[in-house]
C-alpha cells in the first residue's frame, strides 16, 4: 500500500528530519540523506522519544535525547545490535513523497 507522505517542498533539508503523521494518527521521521529519503516510526527505541529532530551525517542518525545512533539504511542500531528503527520504504514520484506499507495477510 502506498501512502502519502508530504510535497516534495515540505520535505527537510540534506542532514535533518521532519515529523509526519499518517492517516491512522502514527507519527514518522522522514530523513533526508543528501537527497535519499528514509522514513523511520518517529521513536526511538531506547526511552520511546522522538527522533526527527535528530541529524543525519555519513549514513547515521543521531537521537538528540540520548545520542543513540542508528544506520539510516537498515535502521540498526550502532550501540546494542538487535536493536533497530522501524522502517518503511520510501517512493517519490511527481513531486510527492509516499510511504510504501508491506502488504500483510
């Protein structure tokens, strides 16, 4: 399923987040990775604050609560190895910004 995120425009700059929510009221963080985009369920695992407004450099996004690390790739996590963000995949297309839900059932 594929769901709209934001514009194009409303997307952060290269190295910063911005917090959406979706239809059902869940909030995510889309990254912006020098023009890769990465979407991540807006909490960190760690205490369950927000990370959107956590940076991006070289790959890694930092929560700026408590400096965990995670890799915007996979969502792992650099500190504790079975430990990630949840992730979705992410399609622009005409301007828009969609997330891409795995089908279930």
């Amino acid at each position: 399923m594929r769901v709209r995120i934001c514009d194009f425009a409303q997307a952060p700059p290269s190295g910063r987040g911005v917090c959406f929510q979706d239809p059902s009221g869940r909030h995510w963080a889309l990254f912006n990775d020098n023009g890769t985009f990465h979407l991540f369920e807006d909490r960190c695992p760690h205490m369950d604050f927000p990370i959107h407004d956590g940076d991006i450099r070289r790959g890694i996004v930092t929560c700026p609560w408590h400096h965990w690390q995670f890799d915007v790739q996979s969502g792992a996590c650099l500190l504790h190895e079975r430990i990630r963000l949840s992730k979705l995949e992410v399609q622009v297309d005409e301007g828009v910004i969609y997330a891409l839900w795995p089908k279930t059932g």
